[in-house]
C-alpha cells in the first residue's frame, strides 16, 4: 500500500508541475499586459462567462457521473467536478490531441476503484462527448442552411461537412453500443507491425474484456442514463454558442442565438481539424471570423472573441490547476500519514 500511495502521489506531482510550465508557456505566450487590458475591456461580460462556464461544468460532471454507474457513487459530486474541470484544463494546454486529462482523471479514479473501472469511466465519457458534440455540429449545420442567408458555395460545402459529420457519429455510436478494447486488440493482431502490441495487450486480455462489458452496459442497461448523459451534454455544447452570442451582444453587435450557434459550429470543425496545437492559437480566431464573414458581420470581430474566450479559458485552467494542487498535496498528507 505504502509503495502504490507513494506511486500515486508522484504521478499527480509531475501532472502538476506539467500544466503549470505549459500554462506558463501560454500566458507567457499570450502576454500578461494583453490578458489584463482585454479582461478589461470584456467588462461584466467576461463575469457572465466564467458563470454559464461554471454551469457548463456542472452539467458535464453530472452526465460523467450518469454514465458511470453506480462507481460513481464512490466519489462525491464535488470531487468530480474538480476532476473534471482539473482535467479539462490539462486537455486545453495539451499539445497534441488535448486528451492529457484523460491519463489524470483515470489515475485519480483508480485511487477509489479498480483499474478497468476507471479507464472505462474515463474513455466512455469521452465516447459520449464525442458523440453529443457531433450531434450539436449537425444541428448548427442544419440551422445555417435552412435558417441563414447563405452564399451557395458555403451551403454545399455545410452539405459536406454534414454527411461526413453523420458519419463519424453514426461510427461514435456504434463504437459505445458494441465496445472498443476487445475490438482494438483484434484489429491490432491483423497487422504484422503491431503484433509486438498485441502481444503486450493480450496479456490483458480479461481485464480489456471486462472493460468493454463495463463500456457497453451503459447503452444496453442503462440507456435512460445513457440518453439523459447525452442531452446534458448536446446542452453544453449549444451553450458554448451561447457564449458567442453573449460576447457579440455586449458590444452591441445583434445577431440571433441561431447565427452565434452557427459560428461556434464554424470555429469548432476548424479546431478539430487542427488539433495540435495548445490552446488553439491562431486557429479560433480564423474560425471564427470565416463564420462571422459567412454571415456578413465583420471578421475582425472575430480577434476579439477569440481573446475573450481566452481570457475565460485562462480563468479555469487556473482554477483546474488549483484543484490539482490541492489534490496533490492531500496525496502528500497520506504518503506521509502511511510512512
């Protein structure tokens, strides 16, 4: 016990002292006279963002918690949704593919349950994420063509998008409905390169079978969870376009929630595509101003939306990395409490 707490304390350690070089890496980036003079002019809106952002992560923590079962009675509302917000912050200073919150939150888990448990938890919350972003993508597609003068060329190229967003979800689905572990063990014994990989992940074999079983049974004997999980999470996304909508409106710019939707729909395809890079620097704010352009607003107000959320996004990273302190310094009291 004493070597597997001292374990544990020292993972969290190099977690944290991680997101704090990279959030310096971006504030340094950003520039700290920037991030004040922006604040600044944000005004009272920039309070009313944190707050719907605060919601927001509620409503993600509860769908987590639908979603796990009943494992997710072993940890409070409350530590969840600092794990949450913890490890949503390490996704957003993540170089590559922000999923650095994944490994934390599937640690802190194993702390209070077994280990197929939490890597289940961890992966099947990001499946219906996923799979409740691409039904918001859809919809704010839809929206766009049947509701917002468009020129013809960006309508077939939201066709496009459409179809291949119907795609990717109706795969997101099947993947939850019929699990993943056992699935991806197969098809990495199918390639001669990977074999050494299967290898390793045969030795597991048992334990990637009860991770499926536990991946699957909240479609097959939870579904009514399962479908609230989703709604709580389609909710979120529409009020990430919400917060567009609040941004514009602050500086007397009139567009519909429609239109704003349609615009973090815009910027959203774009950051996914370009996914590499920390905090998406640069990226937002082309997004945004290809949306803001398709409905003829000037683009340039796309900059300073991309500054705002910035500067809100700044704002839970701190108080993500703040529950990470305060979680690995607890782990500290126990490591020492044990020896």
């Amino acid at each position: 016990m004493k070597n597997l707490t001292l374990k544990s304390k020292l993972t969290h350690v190099l977690f944290l002292v991680a997101g704090l070089l990279a959030f310096a890496f971006l504030v340094d980036r950003f520039g700290v006279g920037n991030i004040v003079d922006s604040a600044r002019k944000a005004g009272w809106s920039l309070v009313y963002l944190i707050i719907l952002w605060l919601i927001i992560y509620i409503m993600n923590t509860a769908a987590w918690r639908l979603v796990m079962g009943s494992t997710g009675t072993r940890v409070s509302f409350g530590q969840l949704f600092a794990l949450y917000v913890s490890g949503y912050a390490l996704n957003t200073i993540t170089p590559f593919l922000a999923v650095g919150g994944e490994p934390y939150r599937a640690g802190m888990l194993s702390d209070v349950m077994d280990t197929p448990s939490s890597v289940s938890a961890v992966v099947l919350y990001r499946v219906v994420n996923l799979f409740s972003h691409m039904l918001l993508l859809m919809t704010g597609i839809l929206l766009g063509i049947l509701m917002i003068p468009l020129p013809a060329p960006v309508r077939l190229v939201l066709v496009a998008t459409f179809a291949a967003v119907s795609g990717l979800g109706y795969l997101v689905f099947t993947v939850h409905r019929d699990g993943i572990f056992v699935r991806l063990l197969n098809w990495v014994k199918g390639h001669r390169l990977l074999r050494f990989v299967a290898r390793m992940m045969e030795k597991h074999g048992s334990e990637l079978t009860r991770m499926d079983a536990l991946f699957t049974d909240a479609y097959r004997n939870r579904r009514r969870k399962f479908v609230l999980a989703v709604t709580l999470e389609y909710l979120t996304r529409a009020m990430m376009g919400l917060e567009i909508y609040i941004i514009l409106q602050a500086i007397g710019i009139d567009i519909s929630p429609a239109a704003a939707l349609f615009v973090y729909v815009t910027y959203s395809i774009i950051i996914n595509v370009v996914f590499f890079i920390p905090l998406n620097l640069g990226i937002r704010e082309s997004g945004l101003m290809l949306g803001l352009q398709s409905l003829a607003v000037t683009p340039l107000l796309g900059v300073y939306i991309g500054v705002v959320i910035r500067i809100r996004e700044f704002f839970w990273i701190v108080v993500g990395l703040m529950f990470m302190l305060i979680s690995t310094v607890k782990r500290v009291v126990v490591v020492k409490e044990v020896q």
